[in-house]
C-alpha cells in the first residue's frame, strides 16, 4: 500500500468521523453534548484542510468536473 492510498484512507475516516459528529450534534438535546460534536467536527475538516496531499487531489477533482 502507497503512502497515498494511505492518506486517501486516512482521510476518508476523518471525512466519516466528522459526519457522525454532525449527525451526534444534530440528534442530541444536551446542549453540552451539541456544542462539543460541533467543535470535533470542526476540528475534524480543519485537520482534512491541513493535509496537502488531500488538498492536492481536492484541486484535481475540480479540475476533472
């Protein structure tokens, strides 16, 4: 396995973990519980933003479409 299947897989989790979070923040009435799904989702897609291996093949997709 490359380095870069590795990141693709890597991030695919993250871009998995910060949908349950959304969806968490979403179903829960404690506003506690709500406002700290938020933030890991938000940390979550800055982490994704960070990598520019992910930013890379973000630009190449647009580009495809």
């Amino acid at each position: 396995m490359t380095v870069g299947t590795q990141v693709q897989q890597t991030l695919a989790g993250l871009k998995s973990a910060q949908a349950s979070f959304e969806t968490f923040a979403l179903q829960t009435d404690n506003q506690q519980a709500k406002q700290m799904y938020q933030q890991t989702a938000q940390q979550t897609q800055q982490i994704q933003q960070e990598e520019p291996q992910y930013n890379q093949n973000q630009q190449q997709q647009q580009q495809k479409q």
